[in-house]
C-alpha cells in the first residue's frame, strides 16, 4: 500500500510538472509571437576545448524569418527567409538552406527570438526542460539523437527574462563542445527598421 502511494504521488508531481511547462511554454511563445522586430547589441563569447573568444556586434532580427548578427572583427551570419550569408567558425559563404546543421542553427536563433520552445523540440527531437529563478526563465534541450559525424547542435540552452519572457540569450553547444553564447543587451522592441540589412 505504501509503496502504491509513493507511485501514484510521484505521477501526480510529473503531470503537475509537466502542465506547468505547459503554461510557461505557451505564455513564453504568445509574449514573443508579439515581437515585429528587435534591434539589440550583441554579445558573443565562443568557448572551445583551450581557446576562448569574445566579440561583439549589432542584432537585428525582423519576423517571422530575417535576423542578423555582425560583430566588430567583421564575422557575421544574416539569415533571409530561406538563405544565409555567413562568415562565423567553420561556415563561410552564401548558402540555401536545405535540412542540416545550418539550417538547424538559424532555425535555433528563429525560434529562441519566436519563443518557440516546443516546435524547436518537436522538429528536432530533442527532450526539453526548464528551470526558473529570479532573473530567467531557461529552456534546456538536448539531442536524442547519436552522434555521427560530429556536426550539429547537440544542446541548446534558451534564457528568457523572468519578468517581461522576452528573449536574452542563446546557448548553442555542437559535438565537440564547442560553446557558443550569445547575449542580448539595450534591446529595441517593434522599432521601424531598414530591411536592407537582411539583404543578401
């Protein structure tokens, strides 16, 4: 009997869990579902295996499918709709993206900015979780799948603000560890902005 009790408690605490996941996940992708358009510094600190780099640059990012990070040591990513110029780590050139890790990196930064926590899981299959304290909401996934070749994201970590949700920072982790940070800082919310800067 004591044991039956300690079971149907600790089903009780999962489904408890998992609906309160639930309601952060949806209230986090209703508030930045409102988001048109962010203008933003950014912050970008690169950790590999015995080196660490730091750069920064401006964000801009327009919905549903054009962001853009260009930082002062002239490396860059600009991704539209279906298309990405990006000279950052082992990727350099103007690409249409079909499925595979540059796909599945601008698609991280597109639903971090969207709040789209779940899809990200769902398409990608990986488990999710989150955790809160007094500064952020943060959404953690991890890869379900093997590692094969060694290339794609095998974590990501999404930080939304406690208060306002809103996106503040991307966590993107690949196969070989490599740690990739990117912070949101003074950010701009549904400003007009020149859709050039997406031009590719």
């Amino acid at each position: 009997m004591k044991k039956l009790l300690i079971l149907v408690t600790t089903i009780l605490l999962v489904v408890q869990m998992h609906a309160q996941n639930h309601v952060l996940l949806d209230s986090i992708k209703s508030v930045n579902a409102k988001v048109m358009t962010i203008e933003a510094n950014v912050h970008n600190h690169t950790k590999k295996t015995d080196v660490t780099i730091i750069k920064d640059g401006a964000f801009h990012y327009s919905s549903p499918d054009k962001f853009s990070a260009v930082f002062e040591n002239d490396s860059y990513m600009i991704v539209n709709v279906n298309h990405i110029k990006v000279d950052i780590g082992m990727f350099h050139g103007t690409f249409r993206m079909f499925n595979g890790p540059i796909r599945s990196l601008s698609r991280a930064f597109l639903y971090a900015l969207q709040g789209r926590c779940q899809d990200l899981a769902d398409e990608n299959n990986f488990s999710l979780k989150t955790e809160s304290d007094e500064h952020f909401h943060t959404v953690y996934f991890t890869t379900k799948k093997k590692i094969l070749i060694g290339i794609g994201l095998k974590q990501a970590i999404f930080r939304y603000d406690r208060k306002s949700l809103l996106i503040k920072e991307i966590v993107l982790i690949d196969y070989k560890n490599t740690i990739d940070t990117y912070t949101l800082e003074n950010e701009k919310y549904n400003t007009e902005i020149d859709e050039s800067i997406f031009d590719i």
